[in-house]
C-alpha cells in the first residue's frame, strides 16, 4: 500500500542554528525510507528568499525518500500546519490513494517562549518514534480487516472543560472545542483516507471549516469518536491531565504507551542517536 508524507515546516533565516527544526530533520531523515512519496510544504516568512528554499530542499532531498518528492513554497500565516491538513487531506479525502502521514516541524518557538529544552526535544522525538517506528503495526491497524482508521502519536482523552477563548496555556490543561473530546497531542498521525471518508459519509460528518491554527490538532476528534476508529502504539492513550507543555510531562508519557524497560531503551537510543547527528551535521547541540 502507498504511503504518502504530508509535512510542514516553517523557514527562517535562523534555520539551521534552531535545534528544534534540527532534531525534526534528523527525526525525518531516520524515516524518510518508510515512505513511498513525499510532498514538503516549506512555509516562509519571505517566500523570494530563493538562496534559503534551496538550501532546505537540499536538505529534504538528501535524506533519502523512496519515490518522488516535491515542494510547495508557502506564504507563512496565522494557520500554520492547518491550512496544509485543511487543503492537502481534510478537503480531499475522497481522492487520496493508500495510507497519509501528516507531521510538521514541531516545536519552532518553545524553547524560546521559555520552555524546558529537553522537554521539549522528548516530545518532538516522541512524535516521529511513536508513529514511525512500527510500520508493521500501522499496516495491521489501520488497512485490512480492523475497523481503526488513524494510528498517531500521544492520543490524548481530553476532559469535557469548555474554555472561553482557543488560548492553550501552559498550565491549562487543553483548549476546548472538540466534538468528540480526544487528539493527538502535537499533530503526527497516519490516516487512511478511504476509510476516513467511508466512515464519515456513514455518520452524515462534514468537513469542519477551518477558523484558527488549531484546526489541524483538532480535525480528527472532530469527526469521529476515538473508540474504534482511532489508535496508537500499544493500544495505550493519555488522559487529558498529561499537559505536553509541562516539564518532564513528555518524557514520563513515552514511558507509558512504550510500557516496558525495553522498549524504553530502544527509545533512549534512537533519542541519543538524533542528538548526536544534531551535534555532527550541523554543530548545534
């Protein structure tokens, strides 16, 4: 079965010094063999700046991918990944072939905005690990004779608190709004979209209409129920009392969907490896 890579990613000239961009390169780069095509969405602020496009693409072309690859140069705005899930997936369900995995450089301004750095580079490795690493079980979950039509990264259960504004703070503990009360928390998941639409047009479910940059966090929760439909690693889900923003909280939840001390060694390994080709390819650490 084909499986396509969706992912976004913002640009700046400050690229290549940025570790979170880098740590989502190499993450990418140790996978980029799983896919069988890729369309990259390069976001920038400056979408002239011909000298750092060519220098990214480079970058994307070089890791490796099977099959074709292709960019799109994208005006950066106030929706971020969610125009590229809105445009490229959610709008066009009925036509997509195979298996989609959407992901998206993750984590550009935390550590800037004063978030703990090790934290946050456990959530970005979390991401690409708990979705990439078992192809084998993604196949099994989500194509054959299963009824699940997404596997992801960090499935969260979220509480039924209603917020006043779609302000996530860092210690709320998830902004509001979502129909069927679950996510997964950063936004990589695998989905396949034959069974997507087949279930949607089953249950009357219209494509959400998109308002703000969350759209793409909370697409999947708003159009289907998470029993049944939705899984990830393990089987395992979070409750929504895990905020990923919160110190140590990525980290401890890896732990629990891994479940064992040895699949938490083979997580360790992967995250020093990363660290270690950050530090050689680029001189960030």
């Amino acid at each position: 079965m084909n499986k396509t890579l969706l992912y976004y990613i913002y640009v700046t000239p400050d690229f290549f010094t940025r570790i979170t961009n880098l740590v989502n390169i190499e993450c990418l780069r140790r996978y980029s063999h799983v896919f069988d095509s890729a369309k990259i969405f390069l976001s920038l602020d400056d979408t002239n700046d011909k000298e750092l496009i060519n220098k990214v693409e480079h970058l994307f072309i070089d890791m490796g991918f099977n099959g074709n690859i292709s960019f799109v140069i994208h005006k950066n705005d106030e929706y971020r990944e969610s125009a590229v899930l809105k445009e490229e997936l959610a709008d066009k369900l009925y036509e997509l072939d195979g298996l989609v995995f959407f992901g998206h450089g993750k984590g550009f301004s935390n550590i800037d905005t004063g978030y703990e750095k090790e934290s946050m580079l456990h959530w970005i490795a979390g991401e690409y690990y708990l979705s990439l690493q078992f192809i084998d079980e993604v196949l099994d979950l989500i194509t054959g004779s299963s009824t699940f039509s997404t596997y992801g990264s960090f499935p969260m259960i979220l509480n039924e608190r209603k917020h006043t504004d779609d302000v996530l703070e860092k210690d709320e503990l998830y902004l509001g709004r979502i129909k069927y009360n679950w996510c997964y928390s950063g936004t990589f998941f695998w989905v396949n979209p034959a069974r997507l639409y087949d279930q949607m047009a089953i249950f009357r479910q219209e494509i959400p209409r998109m308002h703000n940059r969350y759209y793409s966090e909370k697409f999947l929760g708003n159009v289907m129920s998470y029993g049944g439909n939705a899984c990830g690693h393990n089987m395992m889900y979070l409750w929504h009392t895990n905020n990923m923003y919160n110190d140590g909280v990525a980290e401890s939840c890896i732990k629990f969907i891994l479940k064992t001390d040895e699949e938490m060694g083979r997580y360790y390994e992967f995250y020093k490896e990363i660290l270690k080709s950050v530090k050689e390819r680029y001189g960030v650490e």
